[in-house]
C-alpha cells in the first residue's frame, strides 16, 4: 500500500522520523496496529527495510517510522525521501508487547538511542490509557545529547507530573547538566526501581541490552517481568522466508516482542 509522507522530523544527525498517511481514502482508519508491531518500508529503486510504528494506535491520524542511518537502503531513505514523496508499507507484521499483562503494574521503560522507537508506541498508548498503569518511569540513554530522539515529546513528558523521565549520555558535556554514564549503571544508581508489581521494558543496541537485562538480574526482576523486542534480520515478515529464524523461533512471527525469560529459553545462537 502506498503511503505520503507528510512530515520528516531530523531527530539526530543519523535519526530521521517519517509521519506517514495512506494515500486511499479511509485506508489510515482501516491500519490496526498494536505497539511493539512493525512494517516493511519499501523505497522503489532501492530496496525494502524493516522498522517499528513507533507511534500509537490511540493517535491514528497518522504513524511515525523513526529510521537510523545504518547500511545502502536506509542512506537512500534520508537522502531521497521528503516531505510528499511516496514509499510503499508492507504490514503490520509480528506480535506486541503484552498490554494486558501491563495493567495494574508500575512500568518501567529502559531505552537506548533508536530504542527508543518502539518504546514510544507503547508509551503513547499507556499515556493515553494513563488510569490503567501505576508509577511510569522512563529511563532514556544515548551516546551524546546531541543522539538523543523525541526531544520535544520527551519535553511534555516531563510536563505530566505522573511521569518520571530520566536521561543520560555516555560522556561529560559542558552544557549538560543531568546524568552522565551508560543505561544499566543509571538503572542500578540513579533509578533504583522498585521490584515488586514493576514490568521492565527495554530496546537498544545489543550491548545495552545485555548489560541492563544482568542489571535487572542484580536487582532482582523476574526474567518473565522483563520484556525487549529484537532486530534481527528480516526479509518477509511473515514467516515464510527463514532469514530471522533463531532455532524453530520466527522473530517476525513469533516476535519481535520477547520477555527475558522466552529469550533464555532460545537456542545459544542468538
Ligand atoms: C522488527 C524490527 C524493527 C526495526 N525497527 C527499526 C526502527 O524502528 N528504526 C530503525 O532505524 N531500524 C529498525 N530496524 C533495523 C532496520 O531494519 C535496519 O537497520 C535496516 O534494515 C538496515 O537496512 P540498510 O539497507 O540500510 O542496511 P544494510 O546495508 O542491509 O546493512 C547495514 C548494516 O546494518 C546491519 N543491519 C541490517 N539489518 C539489520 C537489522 N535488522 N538489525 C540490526 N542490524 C541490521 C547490517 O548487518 C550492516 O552492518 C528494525 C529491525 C527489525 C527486525
Ligand atoms: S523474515 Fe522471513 S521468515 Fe522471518
């Protein structure tokens, strides 16, 4: 199905959010999807790429596609695509976070640079079912201020004093006056969670990821009250392929939304 990009945002010098519409009429009311799902984007000429909705469901005007810089087709997406241009949407494809099991938990989002792209889609659509949730801590990192994404949403977050939002970079900087260090030492530090009724969910670069699911050990988290979502490689999204397999686990079909404990239980080749 063909989308119109109505909106381009430069999150990060690599980050660039694309608002997307269908261009049928009444298609946009039609898309149903649930945070934690995502879409094959393609660009003609140059190739197909996977990325999350990273926006909710609850806010369905249009969706947001938040794409890093990483290889051939996603340089060719910030260097070709603009405001009114097309691109083809392919989805939406895989499971999402488990919402039922959220309610009645205090939440506790844990987010690495683009990591934070699926993670917003389930925190938008908490925030505007805000009475089912309890206490809502979001602790976001990235390398530099400068690689941080949403800045301006992350500013009205912080205006909603039912949201506690914590930020930090790996490095001193001379304007920067809140954390410094990486994600799972401002975890264990800084956040000290409480334990007891909390669900932990986490995205980032693998790296991060690793070091906050032994910080999350440490602190005592269930592995089935942690939840992350994978990026593996993907090709059709459906199943079909066998280029995301891990084992008999399709992550495009079966995931990409995993608790620790699902993911402790997959073959050592993850
Ligand atoms: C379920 C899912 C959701 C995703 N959501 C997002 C998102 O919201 N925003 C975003 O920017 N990216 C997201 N990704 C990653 C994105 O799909 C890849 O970065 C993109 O396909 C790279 O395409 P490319 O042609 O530019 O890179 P290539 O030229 O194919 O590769 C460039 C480099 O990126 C690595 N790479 C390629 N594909 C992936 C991948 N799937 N995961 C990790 N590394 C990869 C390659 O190994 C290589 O090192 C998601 C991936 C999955 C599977
Ligand atoms: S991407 Fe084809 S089987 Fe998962």
């Amino acid at each position: 199905m063909m989308c119109r990009i109505d909106k381009v945002i430069q999150e990060t010098p690599d980050i660039r959010t694309y608002r997307l519409k269908f261009k049928e009429e009444g298609m946009m009311e039609r898309f149903n999807w649930l945070p934690g799902q995502f879409v094959e984007f393609s660009l003609l000429g140059s190739g197909e790429c996977t990325f999350c909705i990273a926006s909710s469901s609850t806010r369905k005007e249009s969706f947001d596609c938040s794409i890093k810089r990483a290889g051939v087709v996603t340089a060719d997406i910030h260097t070709g695509l603009d405001e009114g241009d097309e691109v083809g949407i392919r989805g939406p494809y895989g499971n999402w976070f488990p919402l039922e099991d959220l309610k009645g938990k205090n939440l506790l989002f844990v987010g690495g640079g683009i990591g934070l792209a699926p993670l917003r889609s389930l925190i938008q659509y908490c925030i505007d079912n805000r009475k089912d949730y309890k206490d809502f801590t979001i602790l976001y990192g990235a390398r530099t201020s400068a690689d941080l994404c949403y800045k301006d949403e992350i500013a009205d977050w912080r205006k909603d004093p039912s949201l506690k939002v914590i930020l930090t970079i790996d490095k001193p900087e001379e304007t920067w006056k809140e954390n410094v260090g990486v994600v799972p030492k401002i975890l264990e530090e800084v956040v000290k969670p409480v334990v007891a009724n909390t669900k932990v969910i986490t995205c980032g670069p693998p790296i991060m990821i690793k070091y906050t699911l032994l910080s999350l050990d440490k602190l005592g988290f269930a592995p089935k009250d942690v939840i992350t979502t994978l990026e593996m490689k993907m090709q059709c999204g459906l199943g079909k392929c066998g280029r995301c397999n891990i084992g008999s686990t399709y992550v495009c079909k079966d995931g990409p939304v995993f608790t620790y404990e699902q993911l402790k239980k997959l073959p050592d080749e993850f």
